[in-house]
C-alpha cells in the first residue's frame, strides 16, 4: 500500500515538470520520493536539478547530503551539510549528520565540534549525548564517552540504546559487571544488538 502511495506521488510529481522543467519544489519533492523507493540515482539529479533553480535553500542541500551519504559519497555528503549549516547555522539535523560522516572521514576534532555544537542547541536531547558518546567511544576515551552516556540516561532512564552503549563502553574500560548490567536492561526493553552482546559478553 504505501509503495502505490510513493508511485502514486511520483506520477503526479512526473506531470507537475512536465508542465514546468522549472518547478523546483516539484524537482526536490521528487527526489525526496525516488529516495524513498531507493532511487538514488533519480534522487540525486533531482536535487542537482532543484538546487541548479534555488542555490539558497538548505533543506535542498540537506536532502542531498543524505542521498550522497546513502550512495557513499561521504566526502560530498559533507560538503553539502557544510553549505547548509552556512545557509542556516542553526540547522540541528544537519550538524548531526555533518558529525556522523566526519567520523567516517577520520576527522575526529570535526566530529566532536559538530557534537558539541548540537548539544548547545539541543542540551536535553539523549541521541546528542550518545553522538557524542560514540565518538569518545571510536577514539578510546572510554571515561568520556561513559560520562556522555550517563548524561544521555539521566534525561532518558529507559534509552535503549543509551544503555547498550553504556554497556560496550564499560565492557571496554574492563568494567564487566556494569557493562552486563546495562547490556541487560538494554535487552529487557527490546534491544536485539544488546541481547547480541549480552550473549558474546556476559555469557548470557
């Protein structure tokens, strides 16, 4: 049903640039739904298309960056999550995302200012916490990234995923009984990895 949804969309999208090659929401919108049916391609023309009529737009860039981070051009990803964070520095998902493919690109201190930059914008929000976490974790600074993940808990008692990393970094910092703790609680409120890891680490 909802694959009919997006082909439905599409054809109408299809219609829409037909009658105007120029209809840069219907050239982004369109992109946004070749994305979704794994299109990456179409999606990516599309959003050159969009961004060739409406260069200030940062959601377009954004989009892109994902499409690009999607088909693995992670360099280009982060190109286009640097132009939208000039275009709106405020842009919360995008210095997310700029962390993440920062990481994958070996840069660490990029990484960890993007972190740190969310978190200012966003102090309440777990998933920040444990980015930022996850990326002591990456660089073995396992005290940091369990401080990180403590913060993330304290907002949040029952983060699944809070806790299952929670759980790897103390596995790490030869801390076993916490770590199978939080392994534990993390598998109790459905996390399959943290019932992986429970198994492999804790002899569960």
């Amino acid at each position: 049903m909802r694959l009919q949804r997006w082909n439905d969309a599409l054809v109408a999208l299809d219609r829409a640039i037909a009658l105007d090659r120029n209809f840069d929401l219907a050239l982004y919108n369109r992109g946004l739904v070749h994305a979704q049916l794994g299109n990456m391609a179409q999606a990516r023309a599309d959003m050159d298309a969009a961004l060739e009529l409406s260069h200030d737009q940062p959601h377009i860039f954004f989009q892109r960056a994902l499409v690009r981070k999607r088909d693995g051009d992670l360099a280009g990803a982060r190109d286009d999550y640097d132009r939208a964070l000039e275009l709106a520095p405020d842009y919360l998902e995008a210095q997310y995302n700029r962390a993440f493919v920062r990481k994958h690109l070996g840069d660490h201190a990029g990484a960890l200012e993007d972190a740190e930059n969310a978190l200012r914008m966003a102090p309440e929000d777990p998933d920040a916490w444990i980015m930022k976490g996850n990326l002591h974790l990456l660089y073995g600074e396992f005290n940091d990234a369990i401080a990180c993940f403590d913060r993330a808990i304290s907002l949040h008692h029952d983060h699944a995923n809070a806790l299952y990393n929670r759980g790897l970094a103390y596995h790490m910092n030869y801390q076993p009984l916490q770590g199978c703790e939080d392994l534990r609680r993390s598998a109790d409120l459905g996390s399959a990895q943290a019932l992986d890891a429970l198994k492999y680490f804790c002899a569960f």
